[in-house]
C-alpha cells in the first residue's frame, strides 16, 4: 500500500494539462490550436490551497486499488447507475445562452459514449478490442438553470461557481453532476474536479463552444467529446500519458503514451516508450480531435465504478 501512495503523489506532482504561462485568471495566455483541458492544473491549484485533499485522493486510490482487486466485495447500490445532471448555462450574449436541443445532445452524446452505442465504437482496432468497454452508466436531464452576466470570460479559477463572483452555486452537487457551460478563455476547452474535492466546487465546465453538437459547437469539438472526457476526469480518470512523458494513468489495460495525441493520428501509432507499444489514441481520455475519440477500456471502466461502489468517493449518487 506504500507503494501505491507514493505512486499517487509522484503522479499528482506531474500532472500538467498545460505548460504555457498562466495569467492572473489562471488561463493559459495560448489560444486554442489544439485541445486543452485545465482539469489538472486546477487539481494542482486546489492542492496548493488544501493540502489535505492530496490525502483524501490518496486515500481514493487506495480504494480504488482494493476494488479493482475484488469488485464483488463492493457491489453498487443499484447496479446500474444513472446521472441526474444540472446545467448551469453563464450568458453574455444571445449565442451562449444555448438552446435545450443543443443541452439535450449533449446528453445523449455522454450516454452514448458510456453505453458504447456511439456510432463510431465500431472503429475500435482489433488490437484493442479486448479491452473496450461498456462502461454502463447513463445521465439524465435534471434542470437547466440560466444567468445573464457581463463576463467576457470565466477562467479556472472555479468563479462560474461561486453566486458571490457572479457565478451559479452547485444544485445537490452530492446526488447530481454539475455541468457549467461559459466561455472559460484562453483556448481552454474544459475542466473537471477529481473526487475527493469540495462539493462547493464539485463539477465539470465546459466552454458554450465545445458543448453538445449544434448551436455554438465549434469544429473540430462539435461532437461532445469535450464532456466525455471531462466527465472522465469527474469520475476519476486521468489522461491516458499520465501528464508525463511515458507517465501512468494508473490504468492496467490502456498502453503508454509519449505524450497527448493531437488531430486524428493515422494508426498505427507507435510510442516510443518501452516495447514501443500501438497508442490508444482513440481513447476519449487523449486530446485527439472529437472524431478521433471513441473508446474507455476496462480497466477505465473498473475505476470509474470504483466511485460509486459501496464506500466509494461518489457512492451517494448510487443510493436509491
């Protein structure tokens, strides 16, 4: 067990979505060329800030070791799991108070992807089709909650959050996913909050261009991966390089990667890492293009049912 916790802090001290300079808003001053996700750097920030959280995520791991080990040893609650969501739509313009239909699918795009019924999941190689997975949790609609602001941009710094910097609180954020949609800046695509952090901050955000599949979608992330993959990180999975060069993503099944993938990557892509193995850039957890992703693995699956087993971090949303 020592050598897990040690595994985990050398890992969380790598993680880095991005190496550019950050401003004062903590966004990175590079416009988005390619897909950039804030997830960890906001991980890293919140650490700093509450050093025991480092604990709580150690103590997460631990678990979820355990349940990968003998997962009947912690049955879900309700054996399949599904989602209440609550978007919380930040506006400043006609644009970015985005219409129900674009929400809607949105939805259907994460249930898709976590049901393995998205259309592309047929694309799975050969290679890895042993490891593919349905990972079997479904989300629903609860509420969309509006506000009109003069913000031109959010940052990460969780402000879209938080009523008293003109944000919108969480709604039940220990029973339902919070997902922000505003423009966060500086070419940031989302940002999602481990288990383990405050329910005060608990959630996903996603920039109004790069949410669902119409409306303000913005090609190449006009097909909802951006929530895929920040919903991922919500239920505790990491970049698929592990944030560091041939770095872990605490994951068995998934192959080491050099580093993010961008664009589309003609397969085969080989890593230079040991073995030189065929990357999985397919994986919804890289930063490939929205039509470039469309797999979990497994061993993916088994940490995201970690959470919410008996015990787990977010076990509440398992509850009847």
């Amino acid at each position: 067990m020592k050598k897990l916790i040690v595994c985990v802090a050398t890992a969380l001290a790598l993680f880095s979505c991005q190496s550019e300079e950050q401003n004062n808003s903590g966004v990175s001053n590079t416009q988005n060329a390619k897909r950039s996700c804030a997830s960890n750097d906001v991980l890293m920030r919140q650490i700093a800030e509450d050093p025991s959280l480092l604990q709580r995520m150690e103590d997460i791991e631990r678990f979820t070791d355990e349940y990968q080990k003998n997962p009947s040893a912690f049955r879900l609650v309700n054996g399949k799991i599904q989602i209440p969501v609550v978007v919380n739509v930040l506006y400043r313009t006609t644009a970015e108070n985005i219409s129900l239909t674009q929400i809607q699918s949105q939805i259907d795009v994460l249930n898709q992807d976590y049901n393995a019924t998205n259309s592309d999941y047929n694309q799975v190689p050969a290679i890895f089709s042993g490891v593919k997975a349905n990972v079997g949790i479904s989300f629903v609609l609860d509420q969309v909650i509006r506000k009109s602001t003069t913000k031109t941009s959010w940052g990460t710094r969780d402000a879209m959050k938080k009523a008293n910097q003109g944000g919108l609180a969480p709604t039940s954020p220990t029973t339902k996913l919070n997902m922000w949609v505003c423009t966060i800046g500086g070419g940031i695509l989302g940002y999602a909050q481990f288990p383990g952090g405050s329910s005060a901050t608990d959630g996903v955000v996603i920039d109004s261009k790069y949410f669902g599949l119409s409306g303000t979608a913005n090609y190449p992330y006009n097909l909802g991966r951006t929530a895929t993959h920040e919903v991922g990180h919500w239920m505790n999975l990491r970049h698929i390089w592990g944030d560091a060069t041939c770095g872990s993503d605490l994951v068995a099944d998934t192959p080491q990667h050099n580093t993010a993938n961008y664009g589309v990557p003609t397969y085969p892509h080989y890593s230079t890492c040991t073995g030189t193995p065929i990357e999985m850039t397919m994986n919804y957890m890289d930063y490939t293009d929205d039509r470039g992703m469309y797999m979990f693995t497994a061993g993916q699956k088994a940490r995201m049912d970690a959470i919410f087993a008996a015990g787990g971090a977010r076990n509440s949303f398992a509850q009847p």
